[in-house]
C-alpha cells in the first residue's frame, strides 16, 4: 500500500475518532503508531502540559523514548520542552551539533542510538497543548512534506485534547487528563510485573501488554490495573511478547 493510501486512510481514521465520547489518550498513542508507520522515524512520544501547567509524558512508542523525555523535563530543557514553550519546530537533524545546547539530553540520545530528532507544537491558536516529538536512528532527514505530516498528525491530537475542553467542563476534563497521567504510572507498574514474570526487558512486556491489549479489545490502563492487582492471568499477556504489531 502506498503511503498516501496510508496517509489517508489515517487521517479518516483519527477523524473518526473524534466522537463525543472518545478517550483523547487513545487518540494520541493511535497517533503515535501512525506517526512511526507514515514517516522515516524509529520511535515518537508526546509531551502534554497538566493543569498545573508541568509537562508529563502521555505516550510513547519505546521506552528509550519516554526516558529522553523525561530527562528533558527533569532538567527542564531540550527541544521537545523548547518546541512547546515557543510553540515553534525544533529540528535537530545531527545530534552531534547539540552537545553543546542540550549536552545531557544529546548524550543520552546518542547513547540511545539516535541521530536526530523532530519537535513539533502541539497547539491550536494561542492554545499550547504539549509537543509531539520524533526520533530516528538512521541517516535519512524528514523531508518538508515529512515535517508537514508530522505537524498535521501533532495537529489533530492537539484539537482531540481541545475538543474534549469544549465538550465538558473544564475542570472535568483536566481532571480526566489527570487521570490518565496517573494511569501512566499504573502502566508502568504493569510493565514492570511482567518484565519480572516473562524476564523480558521494559519495551518488551510493555509491547506483550499493549498488543494483548488491542488483541482483546481492553483499554491499556485497565488491562494494567488489572495486572497490577492480580485479577489476570498473566501468562496470557506473555503469550504477546513475541508477537508485536507494526
């Protein structure tokens, strides 16, 4: 298939999803997995600004990923943090070059494996929302019309986030928001469990819940919860470790 059938076909599907009552955290990790599918990149991750105005990491797509921004957000500092307070693109397309800006985020990055990595703004007007952020390992540079699709991906999981605030209360909605920060935590504890179980390393038991996950049609946090109070068999979401979906 063509990565414009694919570029489509995303596209209808996130509108899609827009409904009354969908899970914004769901749309922004479907976001994340098509943003990897659609573009030269190896891994993505979002930023979002709580109502307390703190960045936290939403979602992820590995866990190199989620660490380099947690860093950044512990030293208050990189170009996923400066893409969101400036509300501009960060483009670093050799990391090499940012020692000097950024030196513990370019160093773990390279440690990581990366060569560059892609900020985008998540925002709508003079609404800031968090950042989207792209990471590849190889020599390849997004082209203009990569950025672009980047940029209409981190677009629509802005007007998700958004969109919920104009359907509820807004405090309702931060509340919500909050939640689903919490349940990140949730999910790490669930990764945890299994890395243990399984002896798996953290990006793999997190792939053996996630894809357990969609093959039953659960919401991750709730599969997670379950784990972490030990209402599931366990060796079901192992069975998944070796079966990842693209």
């Amino acid at each position: 298939m063509s990565r414009e059938r694919r570029l489509v076909e995303a596209f209808v599907q996130l509108a899609d999803s827009l409904v009354e009552e969908y899970d914004p955290v769901d749309v922004v990790q479907e976001l994340l997995d098509r943003a990897v599918d659609l573009l030269p990149v190896d891994t993505a991750a979002v930023l979002l600004a709580g109502a307390d105005g703190e960045l936290r990491v939403l979602a992820s797509t590995s866990e190199a990923t989620r660490w380099l921004e947690l860093l950044q957000i512990q030293a208050q500092d990189g170009p996923c943090v400066q893409s969101y307070r400036s509300c501009e693109r960060v483009i670093v397309e050799d990391l090499e070059e940012a020692r000097d800006q950024w030196p513990a985020f370019a160093k773990q990055a390279l440690l990581e494996g990366f060569q560059s990595v892609y900020a985008l703004p998540m925002r709508l007007r003079m609404d800031r929302v968090g950042a989207l952020n792209l990471f590849s390992t190889g020599d390849e540079h997004l082209t203009e019309d990569d950025v672009l699709i980047g940029q209409a991906l981190a677009d629509i999981a802005s007007i998700a986030i958004l969109q919920a605030r104009m359907l509820a209360d807004h405090k309702t909605v931060n509340g919500q928001l909050q939640v689903a920060l919490q349940g990140r935590i949730v999910i790490e504890q669930a990764k945890g469990i299994l890395a243990a179980q399984g002896d798996l390393d953290p990006e793999a038991a997190f792939h053996a819940l996630r894809g357990y996950a969609r093959h039953t049609r659960v919401r991750l946090p709730d599969l997670a919860r379950a784990v972490v109070d030990r209402t599931i068999d366990t060796s079901q979401i192992l069975a998944h470790a070796d079966h990842r979906e693209p």
